[in-house]
C-alpha cells in the first residue's frame, strides 16, 4: 500500500517539451538517481500510442527505484500504466470523477495555483496532496499566476495533506519555500532543462537533507 504522506522531496516533472523521445528515460533514470523521489510525465504533444508506450516505461522504472510516479492530466493513462497518481488542473477531469476511475489507492494531486480556498475544497473532496504557484518567473509557464510565500504558511496550517510548490524554483530559492511550509518542490527546466541532470537533481535534494559540517 502506498504511503501517501511520502508526497515529499524533489518532485520532478518530465516534461516531453524538454526531452525528445529517445532521451526521455534516461533522463528520468538521472533525475531519480540525483534524489528525485517523485516522477510526473507531462506531455502535450504526442498521440495516445506514444503516450501509453512512454509512460510505461517511466512507471516501470519509477517502481524499479522506489520512486512515485505520477502522469499528468490524463486519467485514462494513469490507470492503464497503474501509475501511483494522477495531477489535476482546472481543465481536466473532476477530483470525483478521478477517484471513481483509480479508486482509493491512487494518489490524486490537485493545482491550486494561488488560491487557498480551492485547496482547502481540493482536500475535503479527497485530494492526497495540492499544488500551489508559480512563485516565481517561469519559462514552461510564463502567464501563470503568482502565488506568495505566504500562501504556503497559510497552507500549512489548515491543510493535514502535503503541499507542493511550483513555478521557478531554484535550488537557491528553494529553501525559502521549504522553510515556509512546502512539503515537496515541483521542478521541470531546473532538473530536466540542464546539461547534467543528476548534478541538478542532487542540488535539489540537498535542500531536503542537508550536508553536515
């Protein structure tokens, strides 16, 4: 059984707009060597064939290691892959209509963006954890909302479910969000647009367990 409190650490999200096909999975295998300890597949552009082909292999190699995977948007995918969960935006389907579809034992994220209220609904439907950003300037989302360290103190405490940031993060700003209240940090271009991504993995989850002395 799946641990849903272990919605935690470096959350990296495989993005298809950064990683063409042939280097989509090693890539994911660098990312998680580096630390990430939850995977989403994100993709906008290829057909339903590929899709279901590349995920997977992504869920494949997530089980492999240990690591969450999570495929993004699309039910139907999550369930065909027994992906652990599935992340909802506005425009996708339902919470509800989500978890009759997975079940119980799914892991269902929800975006909230800069919106407390949504998540407060998000987890009283159900949700297993919520994501609120962008809290700073992104490239992959550049007309996103904006959301407030803040909103991550306010999270905290009336949320009982993890709370995932967004939007922009560095492994220097990082620990801002973290000490704010963030559970996990979401990252795309800062894990997967690098030229070495085990390195830019293993910065990240250094915020996570620091060095000693």
């Amino acid at each position: 059984m799946i641990n849903k409190l272990h919605v935690a650490g470096l959350y990296a999200i495989a993005d298809t707009q950064y990683l063409d096909d042939e280097r989509l999975l090693p890539a994911v295998g660098e990312a998680i060597t580096g630390g990430a300890r939850i995977i989403q597949y994100r993709d906008k552009s290829h057909d339903l064939p590929a899709r279901l082909a590349q995920a997977k292999k992504i869920a494949a190699l997530c089980r492999q290691h240990g690591v969450l995977f999570i495929v993004n948007d699309d039910v139907e995918l999550a369930k065909q892959t027994a992906a652990d969960g599935v992340h909802l935006g506005r425009e996708d389907a339902s919470l509800t209509q989500a978890r009759e579809q997975l079940g119980h034992g799914t892991i269902i994220g929800v975006s909230c963006y800069n919106e407390l209220a949504r998540a407060v609904r998000a987890q009283a439907d159900g949700a297993d954890y919520v994501a609120f950003g962008s809290f700073f300037p992104s490239r992959t989302k550049p007309q996103a909302v904006r959301a407030g360290l803040e909103l991550l103190c306010e999270a905290k405490q009336k949320l009982h479910i993890p709370v995932v940031a967004i939007g922009g993060i560095t492994p220097e700003n990082g620990a801002h969000l973290l000490a704010a209240g963030a559970d996990a940090l979401a990252v795309i271009e800062g894990v997967f647009g690098q030229a070495d991504i085990r390195a830019a993995a293993v910065c990240y989850a250094r915020l996570f367990h620091p060095l000693g002395p």
